[in-house]
C-alpha cells in the first residue's frame, strides 16, 4: 500500500494496513529548528535549514528527513504573513503588515507580539482600515505548483495544503489583542462582527490565490484556530455559535468549493464542546487532540464516526522529557485510543526545541511497527 493510500484509508475512516504518520506538513505539525538541527545531526543529513515560520523558529522537513522516516504524507505550504516584514526596528523587533509589532528577547526562541495595533480602535477607524491586500504580499513560493504537481502525479504521498496563519477568530485577536477582543464579542458586537467580516475576506482571498494554484492537487486542506485553552474553550458555546462559527462557516465552505480535498481543523486545549458544531460547519479532520485537554476515548466514542484524529503524541512532557520507551507506550497508547481506524500519528502541535532526537524516531518507528 503506498504512504498516500494509508492516509486516505484514515481520512476516510478506513482501517489501515499501517498507521499513517506526518511531519511537517503544516504549520501545526512541523518541528522547532532547534531540535530539527540535533535530529539532522543525528540522521547524518546536511542541508541548509529553511523555515516555514520565523516568528516561531519552525521550519520546513527536508525531503531526506522525510524519507528516512519514512513519512506518508507532504507539505505545500504557503507564506507566513507574521513574516512580512513592514518596519525592521532592531535586530530583536520588527513590525508586520498588519501593524503587529513582534519582539523576541536576547535569550528567547520565539517572536512574541508586544503591541496590537487595533487595541485602542473605534469602529469609524476600523470602517477605513487598509487590510493587506494578498495579492502584493508574496504569499505564494517560487515553483509551488510545480512541485505540487510533481508530487500529485508521481502519486506517493497524502499532499497537505497549509495557507499558515489560515484562522478568523485567531488573527483578529492579534490586531486587536486578546482580552479586548473577547470583550467586543460580548459587548461591542458591531467592531468585532467588522473585523471579522474584514479577516474572512482576507483569508478567502489567500486561499482562493493558493488553491486555484494547487487545490486539483491536495488530499488535505489545514485551517488553524485555535478556539481553547488546556482545561475550556475561550469563550461559551453561545458566543462561538452567534459571533464567530457563522464567518467560519462561510470561510470552510468557500475554501471546500474552491478544491475536493478534506478539511483538517487545528485548535490547541479543550475543544470538545465545539466538536459538534465543526463537524456540522465541514470539519473533516481535527488536530491537534492536546493529552490532558481532551478524554480521547469520549472524543472517539462519540465523534469517531464522523472525524479523523490527527495528532495526539504529547510535547509538553513524554516526547521532551521522556525516554524512547515512554515515546513508544505514548504511541501505543494513542493508537489505540484514537485508532486503528481514522487515525493518523503526528505531535501534538509542532515538536518543541527541547525534544531529543531520539524520541523523534522512536514515534515514528512505533507507529510504523504498530501491529494492528
């Protein structure tokens, strides 16, 4: 069985022959470069580390990597938007497109976002705010359709599509910041049903630029957004269904017109009381199933019928800080919660800087020698 029909067994809620894996086929799913350069190390690869996100140091999987590991399935990724710089301040800070001002310590790993330049806005700002326009902000790479149809037609491996940076609710926290967004969901409705309505347009129009590029070419389609914390979602079930699943709606709907391949929905924490409602709105797939955040057996007993899980493979302790025994029975377990059928192995979220190289084999290597 090729790597590609293993994964779309999974997708379609089939028992496969072996469990599916991923790697860096999104944003969600890829690995941090610190740890990507010890596991490079470790597999004897020499390359020149390119990265898919540079506020978050994640970075794109070389084709050998892959390879080695054996991986089913393979990214078609387009920009970052947080990486457009407009206003280069020092070496540590930079201002993106959007006016985000993003700033990383001396000893930090990542990008945080200091100022949200929308925090203090009215609606009358808002009613002439410039959005970046999609179009001039270089959101596709060099040759993208080129290599996507190459991997469509040589016919091997599951093909992801990720926009990166692809959610409505999410994005517009950044302009907004997030304590004050959260605020006009419930008492300045009309500013944040303005700035929602601005954020689908520019995310259709990103994705509409990509997929009539590639979207004949991809079995998966990624949106992020993340809509919980570890222990309850952001806000309640009542605000979700009249402010935000409504723009999201419109948005899956215009992304599943727009190409055949199967939605893959990401949002970190405790998801479970908007399952229901992704599922009934053209979820197909849901990422990242956070250990801790969710009971995997309900989620599967109820809802393993209608989704594909995709992820499950802890980063916060088994996978940094863990042996590669820990790693396998993290495996096992996962498969057999979320498993065999509708199923694909992955992190939960992207591999993070601190996890050995060797507990990066040891998961794929378990779930490839899974017997099912």
């Amino acid at each position: 069985m090729k790597p590609k029909e293993r994964v779309l067994r999974a997708v379609n809620l089939e028992k496969p022959y072996r469990i599916p894996i991923d790697l860096g086929t999104t944003n969600c799913t890829t690995i941090a470069r610190r740890a990507y350069t010890d596991l490079k190390r470790k597999l004897s690869v020499e390359s020149e580390e390119k990265l898919m996100m540079d506020n978050f140091q994640i970075v794109e999987v070389d084709e050998e990597v892959l390879q080695y590991l054996n991986i089913d399935t393979r990214g078609i990724h387009g920009n970052s938007p947080s990486d457009v710089v407009k206003e280069r301040i020092d070496q540590e800070t930079y201002i993106n497109q959007f006016g985000i001002k993003y700033k990383r310590s001396s000893s930090g790993l990542y990008y945080d976002m200091v100022e949200f330049p929308l925090n203090d806005k009215d609606i009358e700002y808002l009613e002439n705010y410039s959005w970046p326009d999609p179009y001039d902000e270089d959101g596709i790479p060099e040759n993208l359709e080129a290599r996507a149809k190459k991997l469509y037609e040589d016919g091997q491996y599951a093909l992801v599509g990720d926009m990166v940076e692809s959610g409505i609710f999410e994005p517009c926290w950044y302009l907004r910041g997030l304590d004050k967004f959260l605020m006009d969901l419930l008492a300045n409705k009309d500013f944040a049903h303005k700035l929602m309505e601005g954020m689908l347009d520019y995310q259709t129009k990103r994705y509409e630029m990509f997929l009539d590029r590639v979207g004949k070419y991809l079995d998966v389609v990624f949106v992020g957004d993340d809509l919980a914390t570890s222990d309850k979602t952001i806000m309640s079930a009542d605000t979700y269904r009249e402010m935000v699943k409504p723009y999201q709606k419109r948005y899956f709907q215009s992304i599943k017109n727009m190409t055949d391949a199967r939605l893959l929905y990401h949002s970190d924490g405790n998801i479970y009381d908007f399952v229901g409602d992704l599922i009934e709105i053209g979820i197909d797939i849901l990422n990242p199933i956070e250990p801790g955040a969710l009971n995997e057996d309900k989620l599967k007993r109820n809802y393993g019928d209608q989704l594909c899980f995709w992820g499950g493979i802890d980063t916060k302790q088994v996978l940094p800080n863990g042996s590669p025994k820990d790693v396998k029975q993290e495996v096992e377990k996962r498969i057999n919660q979320l498993g065999p059928e509708g199923y694909v192995v992955t992190s939960v979220h992207d591999i993070q800087a601190d996890t050995p190289a060797e507990n990066v084999i040891a998961m794929f290597n378990e779930a490839k020698s899974f017997d099912l």
